[in-house]
C-alpha cells in the first residue's frame, strides 16, 4: 500500500476537490448526459460522447483522490526551523545562476513546481532535507548535479 505524506491543507484541499467532483461535478456530467441524449441519435452525437468522455475523466480522478485520502499521512509541521523538513519554506542561492530562489517543501501529491512547491521526493526536496541554515547541498539532478546555499528556514 502506497503512503501519501501530505501537509494538513494538502489534505483538506484533497478532501474539499473530492466532494466537489462527487457531488457537483459528477451530477453536472449526469445533466448534460441527459440533455445530449434528449437530442436523439446517439451515433452522431458530439455532444453527448464529449459529455461520456469528462464522465470517465471524472470517475478516474475521482478514483484517484479516494486512493490518496485513504492512504493519505498528514504530516504535522513544527515551528522549529533548525533544519529543513516535510512542510518547510527554504529559501537557497543556486550557485550555478548566482540567484536566490524559496521553495515550499511537501508531498508528491502537493508539489507544483511552477509554483515553486517541491516534493519531498525531487531532487532539490531529498537533498535540502535535515540540512541547516549555512549548509551547502549537491542536488542530484538527472542532468548533473549542482549546489544550493541554504539562506533562510521558515
């Protein structure tokens, strides 16, 4: 069985998308079903097939986030910020580009690198992990490896 570790939002966002799916979503596909039917033949009928596609779609995703709720591990953050852990804002120099970047540490399910939250399991997430403030990481990237300056724990 996989684990998910997630952060305490993570969690409730998962939970408030899953009801929203379910409940709203789900019946919402249901109608237009219904309203595409009503048009009549069914075999040439974009509309209704476009409608039977988003339903899949839905359950899937739906599958999915019941998958990672259930086997969700809310991982409680702490106010000590000696060193980099699940749920920390880290703010590093990349040494490479001579520039400071901040990410938000937690878990796959939670990681939104164009928004600068990162897994525990990427790269840049594995290697600042139990690290402190003034230490500097090799991350091991698949397309090298680099060093990140640890400036700030929040």
């Amino acid at each position: 069985m996989a684990e998910f570790p997630m952060t305490q939002q993570g969690y409730d966002e998962a939970v408030k998308k899953l009801e929203y799916l379910q409940k709203i979503k789900r019946a919402e596909i249901v109608q237009r079903i219904a309203e595409a039917r009503s048009h009549g033949d069914l075999s040439e009928n974009a509309e209704y097939d476009a409608a039977r596609n988003e339903q899949a779609a839905n359950e899937r995703a739906i599958e999915e986030l019941e998958y990672q709720v259930k086997n969700a591990v809310v991982i409680e953050g702490n106010d000590n910020s000696s060193a980099v852990q699940f749920g920390s804002e880290v703010t590093v120099h990349d040494m490479d580009f001579d520039e400071d970047v901040t990410y938000t540490i937690k878990g796959t399910t939670e990681a939104d690198p164009m928004k600068n939250i990162i897994s525990n399991e990427s790269p840049v997430g594995a290697a600042l992990l139990g690290h402190k403030k003034g230490e500097t990481v090799t991350v091991k990237a698949p397309n090298g490896e680099y060093k990140l300056k640890i400036i700030a724990i929040e």
